[in-house]
C-alpha cells in the first residue's frame, strides 16, 4: 500500500476546469482565457512560477481519464505550479486546503457537457458556505449502523473524514452492520434500508479508493448478488415476505430490499439497484431500473413530482440523483440524472427566499415556518446562499452536494434570489401522491397560486380533498436582519399546524386571498413575528413587517388572542413568533380576507391602512351560502363560493370566472413565461432570470 505521502501528490487548484476532455495528444488541456489567444486549445507545459496568489497552498491531484500522465496548472489566475500526477486508475477524488483554511473537493470526472457551468463567485461563495457545513459536522460522534441508522452516521463518518480524521472514519464506514447476520446473502454488507443505500453508493463509488481493496471487493460481491435479479419483493432468503405488522425491516416486510414508494426513498433504492446493477454486470436488472428511473423523469417534466415541494424530503429525492449523477456509466442516464437534478433545483429555486422555504408545501412537518426550519432550504442554502444569518444546522445530505461535480443552471440560482422582473403571479398544479397508479396521470390534484411581490412571495392552494400533510398557505417577507419573516395560518389544533383540512377553502388573486370554512367549532390560528406591528382600526386587522404589511378583514370571527404553544418541541422552534387564535362566531360560514401591500403598491404604510378602510369592500350579502366577494384597496377583486360537494372552491378572479380545468401547467406565469414556465406534459422546462435563460 502507498504511503499517505505519495498518495497525496498534489497540484495546485481551486475549483472546476480540470475535468476537461483530452486533445488528440492526450495531455490535459485548459480553456481558453484572455491571456490566452481563443482557438486551437493550447497543450500545457511546465510554466514559470509567478507571484504567489489567495489559493498557492491549494493542492489537488487531478482525477484523469486517461491513463496518461500529464501536467496542470491552477485557475483563476493560480497557475503558479505543475506537478506531475498518479496515474487515472489510481486518481482519487480529492480534499485540499486553502491558504485561506478552506476546505475544497475535487470531485470525480464529469464530462463538459453534463455540467451547468458557475462563475468563479458563485463557485467560491459555494465553498464559504461548504465550509460551514464542514465545519459543523466535522469531528461529530457518529452513532452506530442499526437498521437506517446509516442516513446519519454515514454523513457524520463522511464529514469527519473530510476535516482529516480518516483512519477513524474509515473504520466505522467499514465497520461489520449490526444486523450483519440479516445480509448474508450480500455478504454481511446492508443493502436493505434505502436511507442506508443513498450511504452505501456515496461510500464505494467516491470513497471506494479510500476503503480497504478486500472490504470494497465485499461490497462489490455483494451486490452483484443482490442485483443478480430485481430485489425489490424479491423473497428474503431468511424472513421470505415478512410477519408484516409494523416496522420496516425485512423481518417485518420481507424482500432483499426496503420497499416504501415515497418518491425519496424510492429515489434511493432505484437508482442504488441501477448504479449496482451496472458496476456488477446484472444487466438485465439495470435494464429494468433504467425504465424504472426513466419513468419518474419524464414524470417530473410532465406532471410533477408526488411528494413536491417538501419542506423535510425534497433535498433526500436530490441527493439520491446526486448519486446518479456523479456514478452512472451510460450517457443516455447521466442526462437523466441532471434533467431530474435540473428540475428539482427549479422547484426548489421557486419556494427558495434567503433562507426560507415557503408558499405551498407536501410532506410538511410544521417546523419549516422560519428560516432554515426547513430541511430543504438548509440544503438548497448551499447552491443559493442570498442569507443574512449562518446555517445553524445544516442538512445531512450536504455530503453529497459538497461531494458531487452537480451545480443547478445559474438561471435557477437567479430565480432563487428572486431576481426577475416583479410583481409576477405564477399558477401551478401538483400531482397526486402516488401518481404511477392507475389514474394518477390524468388531472392534477393539487392546484397552487404564488404572487411575487417586491418584498415578499405569497402562495396558496386549492384541492378537491383533504390532506393532512399539506401547508396549505404561507406568506415570506423580506427582512435585513433574518432574511424573512413568515406569515402563516390555518384551522384547528393549538397552533399552526400543517394539515389541508375538511371543509377549508381558498382562493387568490395576486396579493389578495380569501380563506373560508363552515363555522364550526374549529379555530384558525396566525403566525407572525414578534416584531409584527399589530393594530386594529375599523375592525380591520393591521400587521406591518419590515417592508410588507398585511391587512384582514374576518368574516365571522372574535376578536384574535395570543396564545402560546403548548409543544415545548415548537414553542422553542418558534421562540420569536407569536401565535393568534380567532375563534369562528354563528353558524354559516367563518374566514378572512387578506391583502398584502408593500412601498411599489402602496407608497407607505399610513397610506395603505387608509386605502384599505377608505376603499376595499368586503361583500357578505350571500354568505350563508357561501359566498364572499373581496374588492381590495386598489380595485381589484376575488370572489369565493364555499363547494358542498368537494373543498375546490368556485372563484372569480378580478371579474374572470376561473376555470380549474385549465389551470393545469405545472408552472405558468399569468402573463409571458417568465420567470419559469413548464405546461402539463410537454416537457419543456424554461427559466428566465436576470439575463440568463435556461431551458430542458
């Protein structure tokens, strides 16, 4: 075995440019600069060593794909050394150090034409805020490799050896799984839990230089076993189907490999079999999986994604692609995984706003209602910062995007600060959950309406059911200091809570929104910031933030109450929130109505609150039928009626009778295409945002 010395050899670097495609010499080249004549790409040489720059202590092997040897010198303005390289079949993913004691990794190769290119900026600001991840995990325990357990400790091993701690690293991810004698027939090694697998691929396909030759060649037999044919219902050779019950282990359920269909663990498993599938020869199971894989993106680009925009699950279905991205050997795949890797960064870009992740959401938990309480804006913060505070704590999955060569387009870092011409309102439509069964193709099931002010971005949604895992409604302002501050509502519970409850039905037209509801014994509750000015003038309910500022009328409610949550868990999640309680009256029809305003609407605050009592109408002529008409203060208009037969509410929006039935792209902006634009099933993806355009 090398020495740790010789197998440092080092080159100096920084970011990006090395994996470039060899000239017909095959020595490595480097793009064409302005100190260099554009054309003919130049072969490099050993050149003098100019004065020093910030990077000169920043040394990488350059991973190859070619067994030549060659020679590099460093970008951005750092080619100050060349030092002759390992050979490809011993190059290694690379970690180094910079002068400024940050952290980089050179990742392995990935041809030009999967990558969306960065800026040096923004691939610097990247790695400030990789650092912080680093920074944060390194030298963690680890805790241990029972069942899933894997979908921590694996991170915390991976990060830890990231900051230099390797030998210790390298033992626990090698380590025997405590449930080895359950995966025997993959020797010892767990290919079961799909949280585990997502570890499992990052381990041996990046790290796999690093392991013991004899432990990789275990997890290499093992899988060729375990992808011999499809594992997924495949019997297990010890529990066969499973005792069922509860709990998912394969003595619970049975199979060679963990069979829950959430789009994120799914992710997990297939491409886990796919990329095993391919390393091990099973050709026919790769075959199968590649349709498999192959099916949920043509899904995301034509009806969207069953588990979408999830506030705790998003960043898991990246991650996983992460994998296909990085590991894949077929081309055809590869440009799966970015197409899929691609769509979900504009998805996410969408609900991205410094640091919050807001508007609509599925498979929300109820913690996302502050910035960085969502598990996807504390992974997504890494492609697209725009944040005031530090991440406090940030997502487990990092190590795969700090890891990874995947950058989203620059357009959708664009469309994440929010820099496109505004104010835009977008309509969306979301798909069922379990959208591959029978039926599931047909008609959205969810319909959302986000309005892009100045300062703020407001979403809500509308559906013919109820669902209890769905954020129905979330306002995110602009604040200097947090980055935003959320407004929030919903009904029922002892605080805001997630939930698309029975009976509750909304409707929006760009800054305005009605929420109604049979008065029942059923409260609505309001998030705010303590910073929240609050007043009531005329009856109407004032809430002025930073730049934003909200008024509501109540229909049918008492006057609203702080109160306090009585979760210690969220009570300390959201410590600088305040929480209101307005309790229905009668028994017809109980809500608000909302208008949300800001300096390019309204001038200034004093002028909107008089705007609004001199000018908006609340028209309550046919509420017991369920019926509500909202003018607001510049003259604009929403009206509601309550549907008995299913919570999708009739709506007129500003005199136009709104028809759900076309409201059917998965992203359409009212007027033109920007600032994304992507119609049911066609497949065409386009972002447009501050100069940039990119389209799949």
């Amino acid at each position: 075995m090398k020495s740790r010395k010789s197998r440092h050899l080092l080159v100096a670097s920084f970011v990006g440019w090395l994996n470039l495609p060899m000239n017909s010499s095959r020595v490595g080249i480097l793009p064409a600069r302005k100190s260099i004549e554009t054309g003919k790409m130049p072969v490099l040489r050993k050149m003098p060593v100019p004065p020093r720059c910030p990077f000169h202590l920043t040394l990488k092997i350059i991973p190859l794909l070619s067994n030549a040897f060659f020679v590099a010198g460093a970008i951005l303005g750092c080619t100050h050394q060349v030092i002759p390289t390992a050979p490809a079949l011993q190059a290694k993913p690379v970690i180094s150090r910079s002068v400024t004691d940050l952290i980089h990794i050179e990742p392995l190769p990935i041809a030009t034409k999967y990558r969306n290119q960065w800026t040096p900026e923004l691939e610097s600001e990247f790695w400030v805020r990789a650092n912080q991840a680093i920074q944060y995990y390194g030298g963690k325990g680890y805790g241990n490799n029972y069942g899933e357990n894997e979908k921590r400790s694996y991170p915390y091993a991976m990060f830890d050896f990231i900051v230099g701690n390797r030998e210790k690293a390298l033992e626990f991810l090698q380590s025997e799984d405590a449930q080895a004698e359950d995966n025997q027939h993959t020797e010892g090694i767990d290919y079961y839990y799909a949280f585990t697998l997502k570890g499992q691929i990052r381990k041996y396909f990046f790290f796999g230089q690093f392991l013991d030759p004899t432990y990789k060649q275990r997890m290499f037999d093992g899988a060729k076993t375990w992808t011999e044919t499809d594992p997924n219902g495949r019997p297990h050779p010890i529990y066969g189907k499973g005792k069922g019950g509860d709990g998912w282990g394969p003595d619970v359920r049975g199979s060679w490999v963990d069979g829950r269909n959430t789009d994120n663990l799914r992710a997990m498993r297939e491409i886990a079999v796919y990329l095993m599938a391919e390393e091990t020869g099973n050709e026919e199971t790769r075959r199968l999986y590649k349709k498999k894989i192959q099916r949920y993106v043509w899904a995301l680009y034509n009806i969207g994604m069953g588990e979408w925009d999830s506030e705790t699950y998003h960043g898991h279905t990246f991650a996983a692609y992460l994998n296909l991205y990085d590991f894949a050997k077929e081309p055809e795949v590869k440009q799966l995984a970015k197409a899929a890797l691609d769509w979900m960064s504009a998805a996410a870009a969408v609900k991205y706003y410094r640091g919050g992740f807001g508007g609509p959401t599925k498979r929300d938990y109820g913690k996302s209602n502050v910035v960085y309480g969502a598990s996807a804006a504390r992974l997504f913060w890494l492609y697209f910062g725009d944040v005031t505070l530090v991440n406090p704590k940030p997502e487990r999955d990092v190590i795969h995007v700090i890891t990874s060569a995947y950058r989203p387009p620059q357009a959708v870092v664009k469309l994440a600060r929010k820099q496109f011409q505004k104010p835009v309102e977008i309509l969306a439509s979301k798909p069922v959950y379990e959208n591959w069964k029978p039926g599931g193709e047909d008609k959205p099931g969810y319909w959302e309406t986000t309005f892009f002010g100045h300062t703020y971005q407001l979403g809500s949604l509308a559906g013919e059911f109820p669902d209890g895992d769905v954020g129905p409604f979330k306002l995110m302002a602009y604040n200097q200091q947090r980055g935003v501050d959320f407004f929030v509502a919903n009904t029922g519970g002892d605080w805001v809570k997630p939930g698309k409850n029975q009976g509750d039905q909304v409707g929006q037209y760009r800054n305005l929104v009605l929420w109604l509801r049979p008065a029942k014994d059923r409260p609505f509750f309001f998030q705010l910031p303590k910073t929240a000015q609050a007043e009531i003038e005329d009856g109407i309910w004032f809430f002025k933030l930073e730049k934003t500022w909200l008024a509501i009328r109540s229909i049918n409610l008492d006057t609203y109450t702080e109160v306090a949550i009585p979760n210690q868990k969220f009570a300390q999640l959201y410590s600088q929130e305040k929480t209101l309680k307005a309790t229905p009256l009668g028994n017809s029809y109980a809500g608000f109505a909302l208008e949300v305003a800001e300096e390019e609407s309204h001038g200034n605050y004093e002028d909107f609150k008089q705007a609004v009592k001199k000018k908006s109408q609340l028209d309550l002529q046919e509420i017991s039928i369920g019926k509500v008409q909202w003018i607001g203060s510049t003259g604009e208009s929403l009206e509601l009626t309550h549907n008995p037969k299913n919570d999708l509410p009739s709506l007129t929006r500003n005199g136009k009778d709104h028809d759900w039935s076309k409201h059917i792209d998965l992203y359409k902006p009212v007027n033109g295409n920007v600032p994304i634009s992507l119609g049911w099933k066609t497949g065409n993806l386009r972002v447009e945002a501050g100069d940039l355009v990119f389209q799949h």
